[in-house]
C-alpha cells in the first residue's frame, strides 16, 4: 500500500452488534448491525457511491 493509498478497510465484525470490543467491534451497539454480511456491505458502498472492492 503506498502512501497516497486512501483505502479504508472494514471487515464485517467491526460493524457487528454480536461481536464484543475485544473481539473486534469498532461500533456503539446502538449503531452496529446483527450479522453484516460483506456482500451486503458492498451492496450498501455501491448505494452511497461509494467505490468498494471485496478481497
């Protein structure tokens, strides 16, 4: 990844309400989701116009 990279990497348990903090949930319960799936996650990129790759 260079520097002028400007990628930002979301796997889905940073956004998962059954995941704990230490187990790798970034988000508030409040504003986390139950069982993202990367498709749906990319599905919601493409939504906002936003670019997204699935790797």
């Amino acid at each position: 990844m260079s520097v002028t990279d400007k990628r930002i990497v979301v796997y889905p348990q940073y956004i998962d309400v059954e995941k704990t903090v230490a187990e790798g949930r970034r988000l508030p319960k409040d504003k986390a989701c139950g069982e993202p799936f990367v498709d749906e996650m990319h599905d919601c990129c493409k939504l906002l116009n936003l670019e997204s790759v699935i790797e």
